[in-house]
DNA sequence: ATGAAAGCGCTAACAG
DNA sequence: CTGTTAGCGCTTTCAT
C-alpha cells in the first residue's frame, strides 16, 4: 500500500496556498464561474490536474444541500425487467454526473421501510423506485415525499401515493394475453402470479378475469395459483398441483420468475407446451426466443421506462416540471411464440 | 407537496435545545455511545423519533472522513452474474448499513477511468469491481489505490494490479469443457469469444487451445470467433459466418451474452443442437435449463463471489485484513445438459 | 476580479 | 456523565 492517504491530501486550500489565491476564487473557477478570469481559471484547472484535486463529495453536498446522487429502490436485480430498467436510468443520469444508489427490498416491506427512514438523513435528491410486492402501508413513503424528496415510480407503483409514476398496460396487456390464448383454442386458462399488493398485479389478473368473462368463459378462483414465495422448487411444486388437479389447457404468467417455474413444472410431468399447455409470459429475459419451445412473452419497454422515470425525476429537481403528478402509461408488446402456436 | 423541506429542518441542534442537552450529547446517544447514561439515551432516542429526526449523512461523512459507502463498478448490469453477484454484495452490505452506488462501464475504458476519476473525491470507502474489456492501461486503478481506496477484484481482474481477487478457474474450467466436447465426440471445436484484455478471456481461451493441443488437435485462430461487439444481431452474423465457413462440430463460448448468440445463429442456419454443433457457454442465465435444447454451462458462483468480495473489502475497510492481498479462486461448476449430449 | 468570513451538520478531543 | 470547542472541505454572500 503506498498510502499517500493522509499528508499528500489536497483540498482547495492547498490548491488556494499553491496558487496565491483563496479558497473562494479555487471554488468558482472549478465550478467555471463568470466572475473568474479566464486566465485564473487555466491557472487552477492545471494546478488542479497537476495535484490531482478533485472536489471532496461531501463538503459539497453538505453545503449545497444536494448531492447529485438519486436511490433506485427495487424488488430484485436477478430480473430482466429490472435490470434493463436500471440501463435505462443509468443512461440519463451518467450523463449528467448523477450518482445511483442502489437498494434491494427483495420484496420485503420490512427492509423498504427501513430504507426509506434511512434515505431521510439526506443522502439523495430523489427516488425511483419499484415498491416492494409486500408493501401495503405506504407511510414510510409519504414521509420521505414530505420532505421535499421526489419519488418517481415505476411498473409497480403504489396507487394511494401521489407521485410521477411509468407503467405499462397491464390490465389490457392482460387482457390482450389472454385473448390470444382464447384465440389459440384454449378453454382452461389459469393464472400464475405472486402475492402482494402492487396494483400492477391486480390489473393483470382483472384483465385476465375480464378477457375470460367477456367471452364467456368462468374464473373461479381456483384457476388462480398465487405463488407465495421466490424459491423457484416451491414454486414449481405449486403449479405442478395445479397443473394436476385443475388441469389448465392455457397458463398466464405475471411475472419473469414464474416463467421458468412453469416450463419446469411442464417438463416434469412430461407436459407438452404448446400441445398440452399453451403459455404466455410477462417477461423481458433475452432468451425467450430461444427456449424450448420459445416463449409467447408480454414484452414491457423497460429500457425506455427506466429512461423515462430518470427524465421525469430531473424535471423535478430541476424545478422545470411544476405541474401536477402524472401517471405515464407507455405500451407493452405481445411477442407471440411458439408456446402459443395453435 | 407538503414540503416541510425549509423550516422544519430538524438536526442535533433542535434535539439539543428541545431537550436541553448538548449536541455532543445527542451525537454520542444517537450512537449509543459508552459514556451516555441510559435514561439520556431513552430521552433522545424518544425525541428523535418524536421528531422525525435522521442524522445528515453527508455531515457525517464529512466529519469522520468515511462515508459507510462502496462502489460497485461492472461492466453490465442486464447480466445474470453480475446481477447474481450483486446480490452476494448486497447481502454483506445491507446488514453493516453500508450503501453501494452502481456504475456500469458498458466495457468501455473512458467511462472506467472517468469514474474512477471522480472516485477520488472520497465518495466511496472502497471498490468492487470487474474491469471493462476494454481496458488496457490501468493507470486509474492505481490512482485511487495511492489514495488509500481499497480495491477488490471479481472476476474481470487485472493482472497487473496488486489488489485482493476474487476469480474462478477460467483456465480449467475452458479446458474442462473443451475436453467435455471431445468426449462427446466433438472433432471441430471453436471458440466464440469477445475482443478485450482481461486475464480471464486469454485463461479461457488459453485452456481451451490446451486441451485441444493435448488431445491430438490443432488451434489454428480461424478457430477463434472474437465478437467485437455487443449487439446481438452482428454477433449472430460473425457467429454465422464462422459456422458456414469452418463448419465446426463444437463451440465454445465465453461469455453469457454469446449463448443466445450462438443459438440464434444456429437457428437460422437450421442446424441442429447438438446433433450438427454442439455448444457449452459460460453463463449463469437461469434459463439455460429450458431453452431449446438445454444449454450445459459452465456456471460460475457469482453469488458467493460478490459475498466475498464484499467480506474482504469490509476486513480491508476495519483494518483487520492486514496481510498482502490475496487472489481467491472458486469453483466453476460444469453442468452437462443436451446441448452437449453425444 | 478576488478575498474574508460564516456556516452546512456532525464528531472527537478535551475539560469539567 | 455532560459540555465546550474546533474543525471536516466546501460554497456563498458581501466587501473590496
């Protein structure tokens, strides 16, 4: 460890002793002030360089109280959806010298309440977030919002906030999903998903009830398997029994991780897809097209709704964006596959 | 808005004066300091609490010259072992309180050492990281390392950095699969592989000519296909290309982002997994299980890398780690499955 | 165009 | 056990 850690530290007021300046005219002329010479400014850029100065964060943000760091907040980052949403804010805000926490709830109310406590202490301008699956009391949510902290959601958005949300349309996405499953011949359509309270969830399995009443067809209750848990064994075991007992000839499922669960619960009781069971997925993961058989996916534009929360956020740090919350709904895309072919 | 964001402020000072006590005081209750009687520590936790009251985390940080925080920098984020080694770290981090800001180099070295740049402002107390393909001069890592800033390695690591690393057998893991394919009967293998410099592409692609060389083959490089790029449609091209013209039996690929790559070329040139080509890729997609057919992988423990990573950046970080920095090698694991079977 | 000085909110000596 | 004091390094009036 060479560790110039300690002496060699230089801060503006070496800088300020190095060039017979003070430490205010070192600040403006980092920061390119107009009441700065050009000839100073050249003077420190290169005494800045030449002593490899850089700015110490913190000072910075405690002063200017802002720290030109925003958290993503999200259930899981194993996650197509997510991972590309991430790509997509990362996209708008390095650019801009934006920093990016990152917080996994893992679908835990517990550990996003906690986080947002935390977030308090000032740590980010903002928030974009996608609320944990178990999350029903939003207070935690509300608080930080009343002070003065912007929060942006996406996909899973909590519908008693009052906040800048991205969605997709996942009622008619839904409901589009299972007309085309309706159209492929099937009479027995189930629904796979997860347990929670994100509106996002409901919409789907309400379009999904609504495309099967709507054309005359029953969903009992029993044709909804709610996987409880995101071991992908226990999930497997649950839609096999369902599989078995209510014996579906079409399976919906709301989200990524249940697209696996169901081909291997296929697989294991020798289910033939898309001759026994037809499936259709919301899914972003790249290799859709290339599994066995290809999967029939609801394909959300991740990229773009990570891109456009980012967008959004900086509006309102920027105090350019003044009007009222909005909710911007953009569209999802229903790839058709093989797991669906007639 | 309800933004209580001006007035409201609340800090040690309004503890202090509401309860008659000093900051010192409220600072070392809030810290559970030895020195703080107990019946003070109630009185300001309860007041604390009464008052929304969260410590400034950039004061803070400024003050003790630490920031509780680290930066993850990788190459991609829409990755199934970066993302899985996110979560190895996040799951050391989260339970210390410690924070992770993400950064994503897209593999391009300019952005690597942009970063690291700014780095130098204290922002973070240490890094993990896996370096950008693209990046050759390591001047930026030694940089920050002068600062004190320790450095953990996983994965992507440089050669010639001293710093502590955490890595699979890259090399015997590619010898390993290349041998699998030759006892599957494989006559013809090629290597499908991205352009760049870190150590673990030449160590697997070094295993890989090894084990054809030791088995009676040759490796001339019009066996090797190195994907400049990151677009998957060019990939499937060059991969295309190779298969028409080498006609190989086997492929090798290096990387996550290959494998439906190489798929899709195969898909479009109608030949058969693994009846014409047989393929192995390194990737922990937990889909491989599913595709069409089941992809054999060589799987690395991304989550148990990050969790060390972590580790070892905390020991760094508390000072207990005092010996020279160590290079951890974990187990690859081969999963045979159809796309390799004879 | 530059500088002096105050202070962001917290922590760590040190005194009492 | 509690308080006083002096900064951490920067930005921002306000003078000059």
């Amino acid at each position: 460890m060479t560790g110039g850690n300690k002496n060699d530290k230089v801060n503006m007021k070496t800088l300020a002793k190095e060039l017979n300046l003070s430490t205010a005219t070192i600040s403006k002329a980092m920061r390119d002030s107009y009441d700065i010479s050009h000839e100073t400014k050249l003077r420190v850029m290169e005494a800045a360089r030449r002593l490899n100065y850089v700015p110490n964060a913190y000072a910075s943000s405690l002063r200017k109280q802002s720290s030109n760091t925003i958290a993503i907040i999200i259930p899981e980052i194993a996650d197509s959806f997510f991972s590309q949403a991430i790509n997509g804010i990362e996209s708008i805000i390095a650019p801009q010298k934006y920093h990016a926490l990152i917080y996994l709830t893992h679908d835990s109310y517990e550990r996003e309440a906690s986080m947002f406590n935390d977030l308090a202490s000032g740590r980010v301008d903002g928030v974009i977030m996608s609320v944990a699956s178990s999350t029903q009391d939003t207070g935690h949510i509300k608080k930080l919002q009343e002070t003065g902290t912007p929060i942006v959601f996406f996909d899973r958005v909590c519908e008693d906030v009052t906040a800048d949300k991205i969605i997709t349309d996942d009622y008619n996405s839904a409901y589009n999903a299972a007309v085309h499953l309706l159209l492929a011949g099937c009479k027995n359509i189930s629904l796979v998903t997860i347990s929670g309270y994100p509106s996002i969830l409901s919409a789907r399995e309400q379009g999904y009830r609504d495309a099967l009443n709507n054309n005359g067809f029953t969903t009992d209750d029993t044709r909804v398997v709610t996987c409880s848990n995101k071991y992908m064994g226990e999930n497997v075991n649950e839609i096999k029994a369902h599989l078995t007992t209510v014996k579906p000839d079409g399976i919906i499922a709301t989200v990524e991780q249940l697209a696996t669960a169901t081909y291997l619960a296929c697989d294991e009781l020798k289910l033939q897809i898309p001759g026994d069971v037809k499936v259709v997925c919301f899914t972003n993961q790249i290799t859709a097209a290339i599994l066995n058989p290809p999967l029939t996916t609801v394909l959300q534009p991740a990229y773009d709704m990570g891109k456009q929360a980012a967008e959004i956020l900086f509006s309102r740090l920027s105090g350019r964006l003044i009007e009222s919350e909005q909710e911007l709904v953009m569209p999802s895309q229903l790839v058709a596959r093989a797991s669906t072919a007639s």
